[in-house]
C-alpha cells in the first residue's frame, strides 16, 4: 500500500517579532517493488522404519535402509542434494490383541509380551533439482521409505532478486515525489532521509546431522515413475520510505 505525504516544516526557535522563520518543504513517500522469480531449492520429508527382534537389529535394520534410500536418491538427484536426518525412536513392539487401559503401563507378559522393536528416524533432502523433487518422492517411497512428501520450493539465493525490488522501490518512491512535487508546483530535491525494509524470502533452515551411508549401493533401479510440477514462482518484496526535500 502506498503512502505519500507533503510536508511543511519550521525550524529553529520560535521567531521574535519581526522575524521570519526558516521554512523547510519536504515530500514523505513509500515506494513498493516486487518481483517473483522461480525457486531455486526442493525440501522433501520422509520416514525411515527398522524392524528386529532385538533393539540391535531394528536400529540395524533401519541404518541399511538409510544407506540404500540416500544411495538412490543422491544417485537420483545429484551430489548436490543435502540429506539429514533426526528423532531416532527405538520402541517396543508388542502382539495386537495387548489392549492397555490408556495412561496406564502394563507388563510385558502374555498378550503384552515384547515380541520385536521399530527404530524410526525422520529425514529430509533439500535439492537444488526443482524439476526432479516430485519424482525423487516416488523413488524414495519405492525404496522404502514411509510417507514421503516434497515439503516446499524454496528460493535460497535471493540477492538479486532482493536487488531489483530494491531498485523498483526507489523508482517507484522517486516517480511518486514527482506527481506530488508538480502538484504542489515545484521540484524534487536532494533526498533528506531513507530508510528501506523488505519480506517475501528467509533462509533454510535444517536442523540435524549429516546422513553417512553404511550400506553398499545396491543395483540400479528401474527408472523412476516421473512427475511433472510447475512450482510457484517465489515473490521477493522491498518497501523504502524517502524524504525528499520540495524545491520551488
């Protein structure tokens, strides 16, 4: 939303009698650019399961399975997807029919005996291959994974985009005075003050440890089922508040 002002202004102590004060005309204004551009990164997040009769085994089982997702999904994506992991949980399992009375513990004997564990831990992948994300999700899901989703499309490196809203901002802050300057019959001047803000893009965050594979890789796979999508373009916005001196 635009905003512009004309502005008179006194300075210096209040005048005696037969001074003149010294006037100063100024122009408050707030110019606006946008610009969208398409994303440059793919967030994906999935699920990792391992099953054993021992806690060993399904933290065992749920490593290999780590190794051989992030073994196809970087063959897949490029050495340039980052994958992290976090929330390793290593829980019991018992048989169905073990029906514990919600907020209550029971024993680990008969129905509710411990007949195996699952070790689960959460992943994700942040890719710079936009146009590959929706199909990394299929071959991930295909390796083993559990609910695999692509996250979000990013925009990491926003510079100059910022830039050029910066730059649409001045012009469009500087065409403002201007309108307002000829109404009020008379001319831009030097620029007072300045002060500029901007929103639309942040950082990506990933929280968590580097994955390192322990698995061997395995054979190639079949190609993977491929998806097409079209992400939004990303908007970057920049506002700037100007004064401008009013010259006659």
């Amino acid at each position: 939303m635009r905003t512009a002002a004309v502005a008179v202004v006194l300075l210096g102590a209040t005048p005696a009698f037969g001074q003149i004060a010294t006037i100063s005309h100024t122009i408050d204004v707030t110019g606006h650019g946008k610009v969208s551009v398409p994303p440059d990164t793919a967030n994906i997040h999935y699920w990792l399961r391992g099953e054993g009769k021992t806690p060993d085994e399904a933290a065992r089982a749920m490593v290999d399975a780590q190794g051989r997702v992030q073994n196809g999904l970087k063959g897949f994506l490029g050495p340039q997807a980052v994958i992290t992991n976090s929330n390793l949980v290593v829980i019991e399992a018992r048989d169905p029919g073990c029906k514990t009375p919600y907020g209550q513990a029971g024993l680990s004997e008969g129905n509710c005996a411990i007949v195996g564990y699952l070790a689960t831990a959460e992943a994700d992948v942040m890719t710079p291959g936009v146009s590959k994300a929706a199909t990394a999700v299929g071959l991930a899901s295909r390796l083993g994974v559990r609910d695999a989703r692509l996250q979000s499309f990013e925009l990491r490196d926003a510079a100059e985009a910022r830039r050029s809203a910066m730059t649409q901002a001045v012009n469009d802050a500087l065409a403002q005075a201007e309108i307002l300057a000829a109404a009020a019959r008379g001319h831009v001047g030097r620029v007072i003050s300045i002060q500029y803000g901007s929103y639309g893009v942040s950082p990506i965050i990933v929280r968590g440890s580097r994955v390192v594979a322990s698995a061997p890789p395995p054979p190639p796979p079949p190609p993977p089922v491929e998806v097409d999508m079209k992400p939004r373009p990303q908007d970057v916005s920049a506002d700037v508040s100007v004064s401008y001196e009013l010259l006659p």
